[in-house]
C-alpha cells in the first residue's frame, strides 16, 4: 500500500540494512508474558503490528512462519515499503500487509487490534511527538492480553555513545555520501583512540566506542550514531513515559544473562538484597551497575494481571532450548562436573547427575527444541533411581526448578511452541521456500529460528540454491566441482586440468556444510 503524497526520508535515500530480531518474534513475547503469568494469544493465530518496520524483513519471515496469523508493518520510508513488498508478491503471501504512512496517522478503526506490537530501533530515533504516539498505539491498539515490545537506547552506557556522536556529527557535517561520512567519523574516534603516549581514561572510552564502530556497517552508522536525533533515556524516564500512557512494565525481551562473576561478592549481596524492591528500582539499579546502553522492553496494558512471583508450575508446559555443547558425557562422568560451553563463550559446569543429563540431552537435540516430557523421559530411561540427592526422588521437579534457574540465568531459551526445523541432515537436504526466495531476490537470509544468516561468497550463496530438497549429497558433490571449475575457469582463462583429489575434498566440506547449516536453524523437512 502506497501514500503518493509522502516526501522522501533519509531512509529511501540511504536504505536501512534490513535485520531480523529474535527477540520480537512472537514466540518469545508469548513466552516472556505467559511466565508472567498472562495468557497470551496463540501464536498461529494472533495479530501483529510493526511500527517502523523498514523493508519488513522481520515481519515478512515471521508471517512466513506463521500462515495462519496476520501481520502489518508501517514505515515512513516508500523504498523500503516497496522492497518489503516486492518479496511478499514473490512469495505469493496474504497474510502481510505493508503501508508507507506516518506512525502519527495511524488510525485503530483502519487496522484493528492487535496482540503483539513491535517498534524495534524507532523510538529513540524519532522526534517526541512520535514516540508519544509510539506509547499511545502501544495502548490503543493492544489486546487485553498483549504484549508491546519497544527498544531505545539507554543510559547509562550511551552517555559514552554521546560522548563519540556529538563529536562524529560536528566532524562528518562537511563531508558528502554514506560512505565518506561513516570512513571520517571513525577516523576522528581512531585519532582521538591513539592520541596518548599512556591511554588513560578518556581515550579508553575511545577505544571500546572504535571497537563498537568498526563492526558497524556504514548505513547503519549513518542513520544510528550520525542521526541528528538519536536520544537514549534512563530505564525509569521510559517506563515514566509508558506509564502516563497507561502501560505496565512485564519484563525484558531478551533473559538477563548478566555474568555473575563480573561482580564482587559484595555486590552480588547487595543486588541480592534489591530483589525486595520495586521491579522498576531494582531494574534501573541494575542498569547503573551493568552500564546498559540499550533496552527491549516489553510492556502490557495497566489493568492487565501480572503474578507478582514466578510461576513456577507453567515451565513444563514450555518447550527448551540449549546451543551449547556438552564437553564430556554425564554417563561418563562420575562424580565430576560436565562443563558446557556456549557458541558466544559462556561456561557453565553441572554436577547434578540428573540435570547434567537433562541439559546433555537438550543440548543434543539443537537447534530443535524439546518438551518438559521429552526431557524427563529421556533422563529417566539414562539415570534410573538418581534422583535429587537427599530429596523426594522427584526427577520431575528436580528438572523444572533446573530449567527455571538456567533460563533466568540465560543458559536455556524457553519457548512456548517449538519452531518448525531439522536437527539432522535428511538425505535431500532442502531449506526453506523463504530463504530460496531471499536467495533470488538478493535480500537477507533468515533461518528457521528467526536470525539471519551470513553467505560470505558467491559458493556458498550457489551452495544454498542447490538445497531445494531434490539433491543428495553425490548430486550436491558434483554440482559443487562443476561451480568451482567454472569459477577457476574464468578467473584463470582456461580450464584447468581434472584434479583427482578434488571430489572426496569437496565431499568433506559439502558435509561439514550441511551440518552446519542444520545448526544454524537453515534446514527444514
Ligand atoms: C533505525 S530504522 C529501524 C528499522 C527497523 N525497525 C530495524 O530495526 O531494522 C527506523 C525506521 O523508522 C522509520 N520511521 C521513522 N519515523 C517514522 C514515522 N514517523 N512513521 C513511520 N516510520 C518512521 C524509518 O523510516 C526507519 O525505517
């Protein structure tokens, strides 16, 4: 749907690199609001709005997944809008509608209600009018038992961010195009890093701030750090704002996984002791001692029940997922821990023969998720009668107050249906009708869990576009060595001589490919 009468943004002339968000998927708000005890809408059947949705790739993956629901994104930007739906006409979808239009004309009688909203990296980019309007819709437009998810950046941690920005803004004013603004506003940050014989504090913050800017593509530094609005706020100043518009805080979209081991005893105590306190004190507390810089908020209407403690008896009716790898096997283990180590690093060790068994089997079984019954099943045809030490031998309760301590610790991820993807490599590897459609259309990649995927080069984008579930892996073999001979063909002018060793090499990576594929969420049935 296109509004003829809207001016150009900054946003069709420099296009935003389109991302996806796990934490906006509807299967994550279900969850974080169904642990705080509401009852949030079926999530194959329910309704969701996206304010600022760019070239909707978020929203359009997340329709895909879920036919049965119904999506809408808004978006000042007609290029962007229009991108968004030159996909959703190629995969033929009805369950998505995009509109180029002005969040501050967004009317409830022309869309309806809603029972998730969405505004991911809009709110603190905006003018106030418009965020005010972001929290009204959050209000107007929400179900009794919805859930709104807004992110901002926050302070403390952007007061370093602003120290960089003002400085890049002042420096970059009188450079032209994306890319010469975003190389000068780097080499300040870099000049200023490197200035002193001895670094001391001021240009450590340089450092971490050049750290930050280097991984950042340059549209992205252009309409984030470059942007003449980019106003992060405190955590309370947010929830002040939702509040005089009638909302509750529920919780945040992403499960704290704060390391504990950064803090000394003393402090851990200390924040032990908060935990009496109001939820909004202790949370802003928490951003004080973290140095948070960007929140995702969720939030509900006022007079919506939250339960004021955990609810404990709803872990089994969830579904749990794990990407880390077990180091060694629980049945071999004996009295010693088996430590798991996360893809991002993270460490966690597990002595307990039961949950050690329980998250082993977990983890074997990414990037599916599994049942409360799966889990208990599994643990008790592997560790009969090794029940909680000195306890009930109740292997059920043992598992669910694991579960619930691992997912606050952000060890597991709890969902409250599990997504629809392979754990293993069928003989026809095949991935998903979206993902061969991004493919065509050049746009980004997203998997099966809702994250993009990264194709470093020209054979690994060809390597996807041959998973369409007709080729075994012979046929992906060959179809491989003739791309790679092709491709040397034209980069050498001639076609090279037959290498014997090539096909049992090529072999080897086409299956090491596949498996990590599957773990990347790429694969489907
Ligand atoms: C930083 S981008 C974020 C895009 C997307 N949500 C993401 O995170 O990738 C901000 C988006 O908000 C949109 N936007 C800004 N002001 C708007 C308004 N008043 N009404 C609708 N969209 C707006 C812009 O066009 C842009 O696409």
């Amino acid at each position: 749907m296109q509004a003829p009468d809207l001016p150009a943004t900054p946003y069709d002339e420099v296009p935003y690199p389109s991302g996806l968000f796990p934490q906006t998927h509807p299967n994550r708000l279900a969850t974080a609001a169904y642990l705080r005890g509401m009852s949030p809408a079926p999530i194959d059947r329910c309704r969701v709005l996206e304010l600022g949705c760019g070239s909707a790739n978020n929203l359009v993956s997340m329709a895909f997944q879920h036919p049965g629901s119904e999506f809408v994104g808004v978006d000042l930007g007609q290029v962007p809008i229009a991108s968004g739906e030159a996909i959703i006409a190629e995969l033929k979808m009805h369950n998505v509608t995009l509109k180029a239009m002005d969040i501050c004309d967004l009317n409830p009688d022309e869309f309806g209600t809603f029972d998730f909203i969405i505004a991911h990296g809009v709110y603190s980019w905006v003018p106030q009018r418009v965020r005010e309007r972001i929290l009204e819709i959050s209000r107007e437009l929400l179900n009794q038992q919805g859930i709104a998810y807004i992110s901002y950046n926050a302070y403390p941690g952007c007061h370093f961010r602003d120290l960089v920005r003002h400085m890049m803004c002042f420096h970059t004013q009188k450079f032209e195009g994306v890319d010469e603004k975003a190389t000068q506003a780097r080499a300040l940050i870099k000049f200023v890093a490197e200035s002193r014989i001895k670094p001391d504090y001021y240009t450590e913050a340089f450092r971490s701030q050049l750290a930050r800017l280097e991984k950042y593509q340059a549209e992205s530094l252009y309409h984030d750090d470059l942007s003449p609005s980019a106003q992060p706020f405190y955590f309370h100043e947010f929830i002040e704002a939702a509040e005089r518009h009638d909302l509750k805080y529920v919780g945040e979209a992403v499960q704290d996984a704060s390391d504990q081991a950064l803090f000394t005893d003393e402090t851990l105590r200390r924040m032990a002791e908060l935990e009496a306190a109001d939820e909004i004190v202790r949370e802003q507390y928490k951003d004080f001692l973290c140095g948070t810089g960007f929140h995702q908020t969720l939030l509900c209407r006022k007079e919506t029940q939250l339960s004021a403690t955990f609810p404990d008896e709803r872990i089994p009716e969830l579904f749990a997922e794990c990407d880390s790898v077990a180091m060694s096997d629980p049945k071999q283990a004996g009295a010693a821990p088996v430590e798991f180590k996360s893809p991002r690093g993270g460490k966690v060790e597990i002595t307990h023969p039961v949950w050690r068994t329980g998250l082993s089997y977990i983890c074997s079984q990414w990037p599916c998720s599994v049942s409360f019954e799966q889990i208990l099943n599994h643990v008790k045809q592997t560790e009969p009668g090794k029940s909680v030490e000195g306890g009930s031998g109740n292997e059920a309760a043992t598992i669910a107050s694991a579960l619930k301590q691992s997912y606050l610790a952000g060890v597991v991820s709890l969902r409250i249906r599990p997504p629809d993807v392979m754990n293993r490599v069928s003989e026809r590897p095949a991935i998903s009708p979206l993902a061969q459609a991004q493919l065509r259309l050049g746009t980004s990649i997203s998997t099966q869990l809702h994250r993009s995927m990264k194709l470093p080069d020209a054979a690994s984008k060809h390597f996807l576009s041959l998973l369409d579930g007709t080729r075994d892996l012979d046929a992906l073999t060959a179809e491989m060595i003739a791309f790679i001979t092709s491709a040397r063909a034209e980069t050498e002018g001639e076609r090279p001589a037959e290498d014997a060793g090539i096909e049992a090499g090529v072999k080897e990576r086409v299956k090491n490919n596949l498996v990590s594929l599957m773990r990347s969420g790429m694969l489907v049935a």
